[in-house]
C-alpha cells in the first residue's frame, strides 16, 4: 500500500494556493496605497487650514509656495504626491506621482481634492 499524493491531487492544491495568493495580493496592494494616500489627506489639510488663514490675514488665497506649508509642487523623491493649490478659489489638489516620486511609485495616477469648506474630493476611493 502506497501512502502519498497523487499529482492530481498536488496540482489541485497548487491551484488553490495560486488563487488565494492574488487575491491577497490584490488586497493588500489597495492597503499599502491607502496607507500612502494618508500623506496626502494630512498635507492637504496643512494646506487648507493655511489656505484659510491667508484669507483671513490678506483677503486672498494663495499659491502652495505662498503657504508655508512643506508640501512639493512636483514629484520628489520624498513624497509620493505632487501638491498645487488654486488663488482663486482655495481648492488644494494632491496628484499620485507615477515618476519621480518616493519609491515605489504608483501604477496609476489619481488626485485628492479639498477646498476652503472641508468639502474632499478626487479622481480616487483612497
């Protein structure tokens, strides 16, 4: 009497453990990229709460670089978003780099959005 598996049976098991793999992977993949869209949220409100205060001290919004607030205008090796921010209405957006950015960087571009009203937005569920 043989005792053992059959291939059958380790190619089954093969199988199995390959689909439950990515779809793991999957998952956490949308985890780890939740964790980086973080920077983005916090940094955003940096510069909305900055956005608000320059209104109230000039009457006006400002650009990022007026703000004060520690935030890249373009992908840097230090963060994994680019940031900009409208004069005119206050709306800061935070753009995923793709090139450039702190490694590894995204496969696909998105944007985070916040205006002077708290009102969140973007081209993202993150």
């Amino acid at each position: 009497m043989n005792r053992g598996f059959t291939l059958i049976e380790l190619i089954v098991v093969i199988i199995i453990v390959g689909i439950l793999a990515s779809v793991g992977m999957t998952q956490y993949t949308k985890v780890v990229e939740k964790g980086r869209a973080a920077e983005a949220r916090l940094i955003l409100g940096s510069l909305r709460t900055a956005e608000i205060a320059e209104y109230q001290e000039n009457g006006a919004y400002a650009g990022v670089s007026g703000l004060g607030v520690s935030a890249p205008t373009s992908c840097a090796t230090t963060h994994y978003f680019s940031y900009s921010c409208n004069s005119t209405t206050g709306t800061c957006t935070a753009t995923r780099c793709t090139t450039g950015g702190k490694t590894p960087q995204g496969g696909a571009a998105y944007t985070k959005t916040v205006d002077v009203d708290g009102n969140w937005g973007g081209s993202a569920g993150y």
